[in-house]
C-alpha cells in the first residue's frame, strides 16, 4: 500500500496532502527512518509507520461505541438534522463509517460505529437474536402482568408477533429493563404502546455482551478494543 493511502487511512484527520507535507518536513517513518516520499510503498502488517514519533498501528476496521445524546440521528447523512458521524473525533474518523443500527432521534444509548460491513450485517440479523437492552421509562406504571406478556411474545399493532423479550421490573414502577432479540421499527415504544402505556425515556444500555461504558457522556465516543468486538455478538 502507498504511504499517504496508509496513514490517511487510518487517521482521518490526516489526508494524503497533509501526509506530503509531513514527509516533505521529515516527520514521517518507516522503521525508523525518515521517508520524504509520501508515495512511497510499504508494508502495511509487517513495516512499522510513525508521524511525529507516533507509531501508526494498522486496523483493518474501526469499531467505535457512541453515547448517543437525543436530537441526533442515526444516518451518515441528513438535512435537517446532526447525524451520529459528526460526533466522531477526528482522529477516529475515515471513509465508511455507519451507524450499525438504528435508535430513534429522541432515545439515547449505545450506538456502535463502524466501517466492518460483515459484523454489523451479524449483529443486526434477526437471525443472530444479539440481545439488546434498553432502559426504559414509562408514562405510567408497568403492569408486572407484562413480564409474562413479553415473555411469550407479544402481539403489537397491524398484527406483528414479536420475538420473546426479557422485561424486568425495578422498584421504581416507571422505569423498567428490556432485553429485544429483534429490531423492528420503534420495537419498544409500539411494545408498550400495545399494553396501554407510553415510553417517555429510552436508553439502549448494552448490545450483546458490551455494555455501555458509564464513564462515557453523552456524545461521547471511545474505540472498542480488539478483544471486546466479539462480545458484541454474544447471545
Ligand atoms: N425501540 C424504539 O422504540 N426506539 C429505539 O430507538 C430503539 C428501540
């Protein structure tokens, strides 16, 4: 691969014109030594590359968690609205990236970013059943009838069956756990709907066997590490 193709690539804050440059002023290596080149050929999984001493590592995908606020959408482009890649610092950013899955404009959580096609097709299959949790509150009391309800997998409008579901009560009344093995459109709020009640806060708190870092504000983003992108397919 070329030199410029490698770092830009993986460091979207950088493009091939910037990379010129710092090859052109010495800050660039290969194994140690300076290269001015910028199109110079390397190596990308044996040859060791650095810009200003720091060594660039290859990934051949990025996995990202977001903490997504309300107000922003799950899209790589919008008209109207912030989309989830605009929250992506630039050092993270580069050419691919998507939101894997959807959570609606108004419901918060863990959204995971990616340019690894393959995973996110595993994750999103409704054939892989990967749990997902949310958080929810409701605009009344959750009826615990419903446990059993969605258990059994409930029926919500226009007829649709869901898959059973995990509910799990808490010892405030408005507030409740919810573990989908499916994603069908507004799956929790058409769920709730259909036993008489309404969501009015919804947090996707895990995906798989990752949870949500509690440390991450809203908007904020960190790199999943190589050994944790598998639990984002676990049952
Ligand atoms: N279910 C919903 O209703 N909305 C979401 O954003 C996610 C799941």
């Amino acid at each position: 691969m070329r030199l410029d193709k490698f770092i830009s690539s993986q460091r979207g804050d950088l493009s091939r014109s910037a990379v010129k440059e710092l090859c052109r002023k010495g800050l660039v290596t290969v194994n140690g030594t300076a290269v001015k080149k910028s199109d110079t050929r390397i190596d990308e999984h044996t040859d060791v590359i650095a810009v200003s001493g720091e060594v660039i590592g290859y990934r051949e995908f990025v996995y990202i968690m977001l903490n997504k606020p309300q107000g922003v959408v799950c899209a790589t482009k919008d008209r109207l609205s912030d989309t989830v890649l605009e929250l992506i610092p630039p050092e993270l950013r580069r050419g691919g990236l998507f939101p894997a899955g959807r959570l609606d404009k108004d419901t918060e959580g863990f959204v995971l970013i990616t340019d690894d096609g393959d995973l996110a097709h595993k994750m999103l299959s409704p054939k892989s059943h990967v749990p997902k949790t949310y958080l929810v509150r409701t605009a009344y009391p959750t009826a615990p009838e419903l446990v059993e309800l969605f258990a059994s997998g409930l029926t919500i409008d226009g007829g649709e069956v869901c898959m059973p579901a995990e509910l799990t009560l808490s010892d405030d009344p408005y507030q409740c756990t919810l573990v989908l093995h499916e994603g069908k459109f507004h799956q929790v709020k058409r769920m709730f709907e259909a036993c008489a009640n309404k969501v009015t806060y919804l947090r996707r708190t895990r995906i798989g066997g990752l949870e949500l870092d509690k440390s991450l504000p809203l908007g904020g983003c960190l790199e999943i590490v190589h050994k944790d992108v598998e639990k984002l397919l676990a049952r």
